[in-house]
C-alpha cells in the first residue's frame, strides 16, 4: 500500500488545511507567500515548544537540588553553553526546510 502523500523533492508529504479568522496576520503576506510563511511559524512554533519544555524541566531539576540543600555551580555558565549550543541547533535553512 502506498503512503498517503505525495513525494516531492525532500520525500513524501502531506497537505493540512487549517482555518484562520480573517484578520490573522498569514493574510498580510501576497497569496503565494502564505503557505511559506504559515510553514515557517509552525517551525518556530515547534521550536519554541520543545525550548519550553527543556526549560521547564531544568527547572524542575534545580528546584529538586535546592530542596535537598545542594548547591548549583556556575548556573550561568553552564546555562550560556547550553543557550549557544541551542541557538546553533535551532537555525533554520529556508533552502533545505522549504523544498517541496
């Protein structure tokens, strides 16, 4: 049986039709821009979700240390590295993330 979607470029894909008021920003962009802007946000969205969640767990994780009297060294340190290490991750290649 064959995968629904169709293959492009970068592998197999699928199409999601989504509903937006009228007024939301996606439609300030010229019509054959849209889907590519609309993409892009879901993107950042991800990103920015799972950026959330490691957050919350570190801090979860510091809260637990602090309450069994434990000390963090150099917090802002190890926070930077991590803070760059993310960044470089999180870049987005528009030529790689948008051929379709």
């Amino acid at each position: 049986m064959r995968p629904s979607g169709r293959k492009g470029k970068g592998g197999h894909i699928k199409s999601l039709h989504i509903k937006l008021p009228v007024d939301h920003p996606v439609f300030s962009f010229p019509e054959g821009e849209r889907s590519r802007v609309a993409r892009e946000w879901l993107e950042q969205g991800r990103q920015v979700t799972k950026a959330m969640q490691e957050l919350k767990q570190e801090l979860q994780e510091i809260k637990e240390i602090l309450k069994k009297g434990g000390k963090i060294e150099k917090p802002n340190q190890v926070l930077e590295q991590r803070h760059d290490t993310e960044c470089q991750n999180a870049t987005i290649d528009p030529a790689v993330f948008l051929k379709i």
